[in-house]
C-alpha cells in the first residue's frame, strides 16, 4: 500500500512540470471552466461546482484557460485511479498474504501481523525499486507518446487531448500480449456512449471517495485519533509514508 502512495507521487511528478505545447494534434476536446461546471452538476448535484482556489483559472506556466484545465482533470483521474488501487491494496495487505514466496531465495511475502505501511517497509529493496521502476516506466511512457508523432499517438491532455486516456502500446517494436492497459480484454468496446459517459462519471467519484478513504487510512495510522470512526481498525504507525526507502538507509 505504501509502494502506491508513493507510486500516486510519482504518477504526479510529471504533471509539475508543464509539457510543450507544440506537437501533432489530431482530433482535440478543449474543456473549459463552464465546460467544468457541466460536469460537477452530473458528478454531483448536490455540491456542484466547487473550486474555491479557482484553480481552473490559475493558467499555469502560461497556459489558457483549456490547457489548465486540461492538466487539472488528467491530474485528478490520474490520483483517482491510484488511490482507488491503494484502498483496495490497503484493504486486501490488511487481511490476506499471498501463499507463494517473495523471491527467488524463499522469502515470504509480509504477515499480515503488520499494517500495510509496515509491510511495505518490510519488503526488500529490489523489490520496492521493481514497483517504483515499473510505475515511472508507465508514466514516462504516458507522457512521452503524445508527442512521437506516430499514427496511435495521442494529442497531450494539455493540448485538446482526452484526459485519462492511456495510450496503447501498438507502437512498441516488441509484440505485446495485450495493448490496452485500461482495458486488456476488450471489454469496454461494445458498449454503448451513454454506458461509457456513466463509467467516466462513476471513475471519477470513486476516485475522490478513494482519495479520502486512503488517506483517512494514512491520517489515522500516524496520527491516532484524527479519524475516530478508524480508531479500532488500523494500527498505529511510527514510519514516514511519504519516505518510500526509509528503511533502506
């Protein structure tokens, strides 16, 4: 669980620095504040549009109004999607120990005995550098497809591109098993717009309740009685979250 927090950082290392705005652009979707004010009225009526730093009109690094915002939605569906993985992660380490060995020289895999955090500080640091390596790989790979050009490449998100959209791996000289990391199997393909336009906005809200449940988590385990409701359910932790390798140096 800790190795996907500290995956959501890296996952959002490249969105601090801001990309070219120059490159091929094929079809675009340019979204603007109104645009996002459409979308928080399907997303939830009840709170509504809600930005209170009026980070959407912040224009980053120079950018328009649809650049910012183009960056702003990749970068919420991006932390939805890892923590969505770090809830169910935290949830799954809490209970269950996978009953094969860790590595090569038997190792087992963490017990349970131990919080999540805990686990992950328990793992060996080849093995943290696999799961690091592995999500910045996909996140290099994210950014750098957009702009090579080919016939498969995306336009970025900050230039018209559809936020949340991963790019296939059709372009990789070696054959693949599977191009689509979003949708391995194919199965999204048959369905129909209005079921797909469902699916984004469920996406989304999952994504912010996962936000606040991983870290409700987090906020309990280093700071006990911060979330009462989670008192008897996580252990206390003594670690640093936010420091991955702590235990290694």
């Amino acid at each position: 669980m800790k190795g996907l927090v500290f995956a959501s950082a890296i996952c959002g290392a490249a969105a601090f620095v801001g990309p070219s705005t120059s490159g091929r652009v094929s079809t675009t979707v340019s979204e603007t504040k109104e645009d996002l004010k459409v979308l928080a009225g399907k997303l939830n009526p009840v709170v509504n549009y809600f930005d209170p730093l009026n980070l959407s009109e912040a224009a980053f690094w120079g950018f328009s109004e649809e650049q910012t915002v183009g960056w702003l939605r990749q970068s919420e569906i991006k932390h939805g999607r890892v923590a969505m993985a770090a809830f169910v992660g935290y949830c799954v380490q809490s209970n269950f120990v996978f009953p094969w060995a860790l590595t090569t020289a038997g190792t087992p895999h963490p017990s349970t005995a131990l919080s999540p955090p805990e686990q992950w500080d328990a793992l060996p640091f080849a093995s943290k550098l696999q799961i690091v390596g592995f999500v910045g790989f996909l996140e290099f790979y994210s950014e750098l497809t957009p702009k090579s050009g080919s016939a498969s490449s995306l336009p970025h998100y900050v230039n018209g591109g559809v936020p949340g959209k991963f790019p296939t791996f059709d372009d990789v000289p070696h054959p693949m098993p599977l191009n689509s990391l979003y949708d391995p199997l194919g199965l999204s393909k048959n369905k129909s717009e209005d079921a797909k336009a469902r699916g984004l906005l469920g996406e989304i809200n999952n994504g912010r309740l996962a936000m606040l449940g991983i870290f409700g988590f987090l906020c309990e385990q280093t700071i006990p009685g911060s979330v009462p409701a989670l008192s008897s359910i996580v252990k206390p932790y003594a670690g640093e979250v936010m420091a991955p390798f702590e235990g290694n140096f």
